[in-house]
C-alpha cells in the first residue's frame, strides 16, 4: 500500500490516498480503529519474511510480489525493480525503466509523509 513504511504513531493521522489513517501495532487502521487499513509493511520487508522466515524459494517469493503489485516481467515493458545482493540488501532501484540515485529514493520515501 501507498503507505509502506509509515512510522508507528497512534496519535498521528496520515493521509494514504484518499483516506485517513493511523498506524499502530505494524498496521494502518481508520482513525476510530474500527477498520484494519492495511499493512505498512514494504515489499522489500516482505520479501525477505517470505524467504528467510518463511523458507518461500526466492522464484515463488518473486512470482508472489509480481501478483501482489498486479506486475508482470515481460519483454518490452517497463517496470520497478529492486536489484538486491545475496543478503537482500537493495543495490539498485529501477523505477519506470530509470534507474534511481540514492538522494532520488530518500526524496522518494519522505514526500508522502
């Protein structure tokens, strides 16, 4: 969700969307915590649960994430990838075929708080 990442803080009201939302206990909710919002857990975080906790074969973690993001790796079109190292540690980021700076994913990840 659009909110990934978001720092756990009952009290703070974010804006994901078009919706309100707090984030508290690792999940968003609505603000009177009536309705469970969804995750704030990044793909990349997910990814690394599905393999090294889950012992999901790095393909089928793969496959899962295209599915999860309504994805495809297919010739001729462009795509977001991630590019990790053995150990899962992001090395590149390629956004709508653009490969991303460092600065570029920092600006990326606070412009929605």
């Amino acid at each position: 969700m659009s909110g990934a990442e978001l720092p756990e803080d009952p009290d703070k009201i974010y804006r994901i969307g078009d919706m309100e939302a707090v984030v508290d206990k690792g999940v968003a909710w609505l603000p009177d915590k009536s309705i469970f919002a969804g995750s704030v857990v990044s793909m990349h975080k997910m990814f690394k649960i599905l393999v090294k906790e889950w012992s999901i074969n790095i393909q089928d973690a793969v496959k899962m994430s295209l599915l999860e993001n309504h994805a495809a790796l297919e010739q001729g079109k462009i795509t977001d990838l991630l590019l990790m190292d053995k150990a899962f540690n992001i090395k590149k980021v390629i956004k709508s075929g653009v490969e991303l700076s460092i600065a570029s994913l920092i600006q990326i990840s606070t412009s929605h708080f």
